[in-house]
C-alpha cells in the first residue's frame, strides 16, 4: 500500500519564498538599468556640451592670438607715421597669418570707414565690412577689446587698430572654422564609465536589500498557506473517523 506523502511545508514556503525573491530581484534590476540607462545618457550629453563649449573657447583665444599678433606688427608700424592704406607690409602680414593657422579661412584689414584695404582674399578689397560686423565693430569703444560676431553661420573675431596718436585707424577681422565635437574625448569617457559602476554597485546593493526584506515575508505568506492546507486534510481525517466510529 502507498500514500502520497506531501512535501514538507516548511521546504515548500522556502521554495516560493526563493522565487518571490528572485522576481523581486529581476524587477529591482530591470528598474535600476533603466534609470542607469537614463543617468548615463544624461552625463554623456552634459560632458558632451561642456567639451564642446571648452573647445569653442580654445579656437577663439588661438584665433585671437592671431589677431594680436597682426595688431602689434600693425601699430608699431603706423606709431612710425606710415598710413594704413598704403601699409607696405600688412598684406604679407595677412597672408603669412593665414599659412601659419589652418582655421582661418579670411583675415581683413579694414579702415575706420569699414572699407577693406587689405584681405586674403583679393575680391574682398575694396568691399565694406559685413553689416554684423560693422555693427559690432563700431560698438566697441576699446580698441584694444576683441569683439566677435556670426555673418551667414560663420564666426568673426575682430579688434581695433590705434594710430600714431592713439585715434582709431581701423581694424582687423578674422573668420574661421568652428570645430565641431562629436562625442566626448577619453577623459570624458573615463567619467562616464566610473559613474555607470557606481550606479550599477548601488543598483545591486539595493536590490539585494529589497529582496532581503521581502524574501522572509513571502516565505511567511506561503508557510501559512501550507499550514492551512495541512489543518484542512487533519479536519478532514478526524471527520471520517468520526463517521467511521459513529456507523453501527
């Protein structure tokens, strides 16, 4: 003769209790990705905009360097009492400027009317500054004051050039290609791998609380399930043994 022998009901709250856990754990996971995925996402693009920025602002000081060069060269010359347009070496000046840095793509030299006398590029003398650049030109009172501008999605840096006795002779601008940043560099990335196994450290860690704290109370739920299944088969003995003793 056999019996069925049901399984312990100690070992059968264990089991549900391991598998409450671990769908606990899957779902914790899956949320914590999800927010790793969007922190992550969110620093790759803050990094992103601050290294372009930060490159932005390099371009401009090296072009500006430039510039200071041409003005330094240009003023010695007009403090020795020699005209800006008939300058007899600002457009070599120019030109070797030009060889030097490949971001420039023009560098004029324009007198305090705005008329271009000395250019890069040749069709260019003789034509008045862009409306921007005038505009921002002869807003600077300080020629000694870089000022920058955008003419047809281009970028402009000028500055102003003092005569023998201080006057405003003219001026010299400068338009050059913006660098583009694609992606972060490798320090960048350096950032971002860090953060993501911090997040990641902590998204387990916290995961695993949660399935300690909950792991004991599905246990207990499915432990008093079975201890309710176990009074309602001895119930059910008892009733036909009395049956059993009750019959003639």
């Amino acid at each position: 003769m056999s019996a069925n022998i049901p399984a312990p009901a100690g070992s059968t709250a264990t089991a549900a209790g391991v598998r409450a856990g671990w769908a606990m754990l899957w779902e914790a996971a899956g949320l914590w990705l999800f927010f790793l995925a969007l922190g992550v996402g969110w620093l790759v693009l803050s990094l992103w905009m601050l290294e372009r920025e930060q490159a932005a602002q390099l371009q401009q000081q090296r072009v500006a360097l430039t510039l200071m060069e041409i003005k330094e060269a240009v003023e010695g010359d007009l403090a020795l009492g020699l005209d800006l347009a008939d300058h007899p070496r600002a457009q070599a000046l120019l030109d070797a400027a030009l060889e030097r840095n490949g971001e420039l793509r023009s560098i004029d030299i324009a007198l305090a009317n705005g008329t271009t006398v000395f250019s890069t590029d040749r069709g260019a003398v003789g034509e008045a500054l862009p409306p921007p650049a005038w505009e921002q030109a002869r807003r600077e009172d300080d020629a000694n004051r870089l000022w920058a501008t955008q003419v047809a999605g281009e970028q402009l840096i000028g500055v102003g050039l003092r005569g023998s006795f201080g006057e405003l002779a003219g001026y010299v601008v400068s338009a050059y290609r913006a660098e583009s940043v694609f992606w972060p560099g490798l320090r960048a990335f350096g950032l971002v791998a860090l953060a993501a196994l911090l997040t990641l450290a902590a998204a387990l860690l916290a995961a695993r609380r949660m399935v300690a704290r909950a792991a004991p109370g599905a246990a207990h739920e499915s432990g008093l399930r079975a201890a309710q299944a176990a009074r309602q088969r001895f119930d059910a003995c008892l009733k036909q043994i009395d049956e059993y003793e009750a019959a003639p």
